[in-house]
C-alpha cells in the first residue's frame, strides 16, 4: 500500500512543505508610513531571531496577499472580456489598464475563467 499524497493545488502550484499561517497585514498608522525606513515595526527589533520569525510572517502574507489579488485580477479580466458583456472590454484596452502586454492579458483572462469555472462547480456555492 503506497503513503497517501496531498491533493493538488488547485492554482497548479506543486505540493511543497506546509508553510506556516501567515501574519495578519495590518495598515501602519500614517504617522509611521512617513518614515521611509518604518516598515511594520521590523527596523526597531533587536533581536535576531524575531526579527527573522517576524520578517518572514510578513514575508508570507504579502506573497499570499499578492497570490489572492491575482487571482481577483484574473477574475475581473475574465469578467471584462466576457464576449456576452455588452460592455465588453477589448484585449488591447484590458491590458492597457492593467499595465500587461496583451499576451499576459491573454493568459489571465483565461486563468479567470478557469476560477470561474471551478468555483461554479463546487457544491453548496451560490452566487
């Protein structure tokens, strides 16, 4: 009997080692944000190793923050390039906006559909 494997994820990505949860992103008051060398309280820690356990929680939640607002990019790109839209966008003005060449464009539109799809296909969801 072979050892039971981890389910794919679902955004292709190969399975890895659990990564730990990543920190809350909390906006820094304004006051801090003006310092240019203020960043999340990191630059006042002593400490080697909390400096480094709270670095990389930010480090996670950013990627996963970055991961999760483009995969909304993609939606909206499917969205807007819907050829039922009756305000549908064209690929050229879509990846204008979107500061993508027309071929990345291309790629998240299709990227989008397939979330929408597969979202559209789990049970117990509802628009």
């Amino acid at each position: 009997m072979s050892e039971p494997q981890p389910a794919p994820d679902p955004r292709g990505a190969a399975p890895g080692p659990r990564r730990m949860k990543p920190a809350q992103l909390l906006f820094e008051p304004p006051e801090a944000t003006a310092d240019p060398e203020h960043f999340f309280d990191l630059e006042s820690m002593e400490d080697p190793h909390e400096l480094l356990s709270r670095a990389t929680e930010l480090t996670l939640a950013f990627r996963a923050a970055a991961d999760r607002a483009t995969e909304f990019q993609a939606l909206a790109a499917a969205q807007l390039a819907d050829p039922s839209r009756f305000d549908r966008m064209p690929l050229a003005t879509l990846a204008e906006r979107a500061e993508w060449t027309e071929d990345y464009a291309q790629k998240m539109i299709e990227f989008g559909r397939s979330l929408m799809r597969s979202s559209s296909a789990l049970p117990g969801e509802s628009d």
